[in-house]
C-alpha cells in the first residue's frame, strides 16, 4: 500500500502503534515495524538509561524504522 505517511516513513502499511505506557515496549515495537507498519516506544515511564537500552533492543529485534515518543507529562520527563 502506498501512501504519503507510508513513503515519508518508510513503511509498507499506513499502521502506528501509539507510544502507550506499559505496553508499547520493545519487543511489541519491534513486532509492529516487522509487520510494515510504525512501532513506537513509550518513554513516560523511562529514565533516560533505560530508553537507551529499550532503543538498543528494538534495534537488535528489527532494521526496520520506529519511533520513540517523548511525554512531557509525566514525572521526571525533564530528566530525559
């Protein structure tokens, strides 16, 4: 399928996976990117160590693109 948002993204499938907490980690991310569509991962709930090593995961898990979403809402997000 092509699309604007699959020709800017590099994606096969006009599909994202929303950055929620919990539950879009590595592997979900990396699974979603795999199919053709955006994984994204929650950073909310990680300090900063911890989204470097969930980056380095997905990036063993897939060469396909992802995103990382970046909440300012949450407590300590101006730590990261």
């Amino acid at each position: 399928m092509k699309t604007r948002i699959t020709e800017m993204l590099g994606i096969k499938y006009p599909i994202l996976l929303s950055g929620m907490s919990w539950i879009s980690v590595p592997k979900m991310v990396a699974a979603v990117s795999e199919a053709g569509g955006l994984g994204i991962l929650a950073t909310g709930p990680l300090g900063k160590e911890q989204t470097r090593e969930a980056i380095r995961e997905i990036r063993s898990l897939t060469k396909k693109p992802f995103g990382a979403n970046a909440s300012l809402l949450f407590p300590g997000a101006t730590d990261n």
